[in-house]
C-alpha cells in the first residue's frame, strides 16, 4: 500500500518543514517500507549546508529513514491510540555518497527485532540504484502525553 503526504501525516506528529516524505510505500505493516523523497533546490537547510555546495545533510537522511519507520509501525495502530512513534538510538551510521538537490531517494527500512514497545530497525538510502547511506535505530510506542521517564 502507497501513502501519499497527506495520509502520512495522519499517522506522524511531524509537519513542514521537518516532514521529510513524499510518499511512503508500506510492503508489511509494522515490519518493512519504503520511503520517498524528491529534495528541492528551495530546501531551507541548502541555504547552509552548503552555500556553494548544497548537500543533503546526514541527519535529515537519517531522519527520513526513521520516519519511514515510523509510519510502518504507526499504519499498525488502530485509529484513537494516541500512540507516538519515539526516536531513541543510531548505530552504524554510514554515509557513503552525498544527495544534491533534485535527488531522487528511497529510504528502505526492515524490522530487525522488536522487544515489548522498542524496535530495532536497518534502514539505507538510496539514490537510483547507489547506496547514500545505511544505519541501525531503535525507536519505542509512547502514548501522547504521558510522561516518558
């Protein structure tokens, strides 16, 4: 099932200008998707990263990654959950090519483990068929307005 932007963000608190999906492509709820996203020369973070040289910052590729996790988890919950999607953790974070504007990029993710309310998920970028980036993440299920810790 394909998600387009506004479906996405039913199931994510993110907006504009941090919601980095166009679409998100979900091959198993809970388990396996793909998330894509066409960067615009008229993205704010190239007016400094870099001026001369715009280049997709890493973490913006890490966070699309893991908002492509996010609405894979999130497709899962029944509607009024009141449930959020939490970043908690990266590990082998690898960039291995950088994205310019008018790139095209997939970001795959894949459920690895899940203990309780965590998931641990790899995801990589990819523009065309290269590799950009890769990385492992866990995120756990909140309920919205409960006090985490």
């Amino acid at each position: 099932m394909i998600l387009n932007k506004k479906e996405i963000e039913s199931l994510l608190p993110h907006r504009d200008p941090f919601l980095f999906l166009d679409s998100c492509e979900i091959i198993e709820i809970g388990v396996k998707g793909i998330g894509l996203r066409l960067f615009n020369p008229k993205e704010y973070f190239f007016e400094g990263h870099f001026p001369k040289n715009p280049i997709v910052p890493g973490v913006v590729l890490i966070e699309s990654m893991a908002q492509t996790a996010g609405v894979v988890v999130s497709k899962g919950f029944e509607k009024n959950m009141n449930k959020s999607v939490l970043f908690m953790s990266i590990s082998k974070a690898k960039f291995r090519r950088p994205v310019l504007p008018h790139d095209n990029v997939s970001f795959k993710v894949q459920l690895m483990n899940k203990v309780k309310s965590v998931y641990k998920f790899s995801g990589s970028a990819f523009n065309k068929d290269l590799k950009v980036c890769e990385a492992e993440f866990t995120a756990m299920i909140t309920d919205n307005n409960k006090e985490i810790l």
